[in-house]
C-alpha cells in the first residue's frame, strides 16, 4: 500500500490507485468548493496548479476552503 | 451616500459583513443582498474529508461581492501569514483581513504579533486590514507600516456589547489618515449608527444579522443604520451640554421677566 497523509489522516491506496496528482486526488475524495486549496509538504498549491502538481508517497496534504467566517 | 475608498478600490456601501453563523447559505445570500454590502468577509478552514461536497459559500456571487479572507485561528505572526497565503491562493486576490488572538475567551487581538504580521505581509505585497483592539498607538503604527485600514473593535467579538471602546474610538478616527473601520460586539443597528455618527469610515456586522430572529430584516436595519449614522457624521452633530437649552423661544407674554 500506498499512502498521503491528508488533513492529517492516513489514507492508504493500493500501488496502482495512487492518486498521480492533486486533481487526481481530489476527484477520488469527492472533494467539492471551487475555493480549495492546498499545501504540500508546506508549499501552497493554488487550484488552477493542481492537475499539474504530482503526488509522491509519504507526501503530507492540506486541503483548504473558504468558509463562512467573520 | 459618498463612496468608501480602501487602497484605491471604491465601494458604495460602508456595511461590511462577515459569513459566519448563518443558518443556511441560502439565508447568508438574502441576508448579504439586503445588507447592500459589497465586501464579505470569509474564513479559511480545513476540507472535512467526512463531508468533502460541503460548501457554505456556494451562494455566493463572487464577482459581486468582494471576498475578504481573515486569518481568524491564528494565534501568531507566523500563523497569521502562512494562512494568508493561502488565503490569497483560494481567492485569487491579495486582500486579508488579518486577525492573531491568542486569547480563546475574549477573542483580543494580540498587539505584537499583529503589528509584526502587517509588516511582513505588507512587504510581500498584500492589503492588509488588520483586526485590532482600540489603541490609538497601535493604529497609527500599523498606518505607518502601510495597512489599508485599521479596525478597531467596540467590544469583544459576537459579545453585541456595542460602543464600549467609544472614547478611544474617538482618537482613531481624529488621527487615522486610512479608513477606519468598528470591527466586532456591534450587536444593534444603533451601535453601527454610534459608530458611524463619530466618524468611522465603515463597520463590520456578522453576528448580530447572522444570529438575528429574521437576518435578513437585520441585515435591512443596519443597512439604513448605517446610512443614517454616515450622513449625521457629514451633518455636523453638536456636542451635548449639560444643561438645557430651549428650542422654542422663552420670550413670552404669560408673565414679566
């Protein structure tokens, strides 16, 4: 198995499920609002970058979105 | 009403209104429609992967409403900047309304920490307005860093206390040469209009619309508050004397003086 940490949960995925890049991955979790956003390892990904961004095992994720917020 | 201006970016309504608490997106977007406001203010949060689909903003017109992103969960200068990078990827723009409070029961903002984050964000070309306690000082220092704003307080977040900073209030808006705008505890459409009548540049309203019986009839009445507070400002208000002073003429037959 295969894994990313991702809002720091583990999630496993067989060798050949792995998610290739960020797009992928986000497709696979169902992932919805247009304002998401990510960090990889610590580096901001904006989403018009995340089908070119790969992904490598071990690589720890942060989704982020914009909510309702003050 | 005259325009609001904020780093050059002009606005017709001085009502500013957070996103937070509401019961449904549906009553934010009626709410936010009959507030007038045309900057809203957002927060960033983690992707729940048990419930990936959701997305309270989806009602949101975003090429009406300006998203305004705040830092709210920082309790640091270094916090504070890492989440306004992202919020400046999830947005597209370079505007942040930045907030570090360390303190979780009163939600205060952190004087150091925010100064040092509006310094380095302002360097790295953002807009920054910056969410602080009533410090006369402190806002003139943030000016002097090159904040777009200042936005004091006039009581602690979500508490609806209103105006309690009044007097501090007071020596911002005399000194500040950027917009000032009352940010937090204004619970009533009478505090907005306080807020306004002694010469805040604009407020900034969530709680008391968002949690209101009707929010969308709130979000009406600070509209107007707003607006009425704005013009007594451009009208001149007297100050208030102690003693009475006749409206009516006293000069009177009903007997000698």
């Amino acid at each position: 198995m295969k894994s990313l940490k991702v809002n720091g949960v583990e999630q496993q995925f067989a060798p050949d499920q792995m998610p290739g890049t960020l797009a992928v991955l986000l497709d696979v979790l169902g992932v919805g609002p247009a304002t998401v956003v990510a960090e990889v390892d610590g580096r901001v990904v904006r989403r018009d970058e995340f089908d070119r961004t790969e992904l490598k095992p071990g690589q720890q994720i942060e989704l982020i979105k914009l909510m309702g917020g003050g | 009403m005259d325009k609001l201006t904020i780093a050059g970016r002009v606005f017709g309504s001085r009502l500013l209104v957070g996103t937070g608490k509401f019961a449904s997106p549906q009553v934010m977007a009626a709410a936010l429609e009959a507030s007038g406001a045309e900057i809203v203010t957002v927060a960033l949060r983690r992707v729940d992967i048990d419930n990936p689909a959701d997305d309270t903003l989806r009602e949101i017109d975003r090429e009406r409403f300006l998203l305004l992103p705040n830092t709210s969960g920082a309790r640091s200068a270094e916090e504070a900047v890492r989440l306004s990078r992202l919020a400046r990827a999830a947005t597209g723009i370079n505007w942040v309304k930045l907030e570090v409070t360390p303190d979780p029961y009163y939600l205060l903002p952190c004087p150091v920490e925010t100064l040092k984050a509006a310094e380095i964000l302002v360097k790295d070309g953002f807009v920054v307005l910056p969410y602080i306690n009533a410090d006369p000082i402190l806002a003139k220092r943030l000016e002097d860093v090159g904040t777009a704003t200042v936005m004091p307080l006039g009581s602690p977040i979500g508490s609806n206390q209103g105006l309690k900073t009044r007097a501090a209030l007071e020596i911002i808006v005399e000194q500040s040469n950027v917009p000032v705008v009352v940010d937090a505890g204004l619970g009533l459409p009478s505090h907005a209009a306080e807020a306004m009548e002694i010469g805040a540049d604009a407020v900034l309203i969530n709680t008391a619309i968002a949690t209101a019986g009707d929010p969308v009839e709130m979000a009406t009445a600070f509209k107007l508050a707003v607006e009425a507070g704005r013009k007594a400002y451009q009208a001149g208000p007297r100050a208030s004397v102690r003693q009475a002073e006749a409206s009516s003429p006293l000069t009177g037959f009903l007997r000698e003086s």
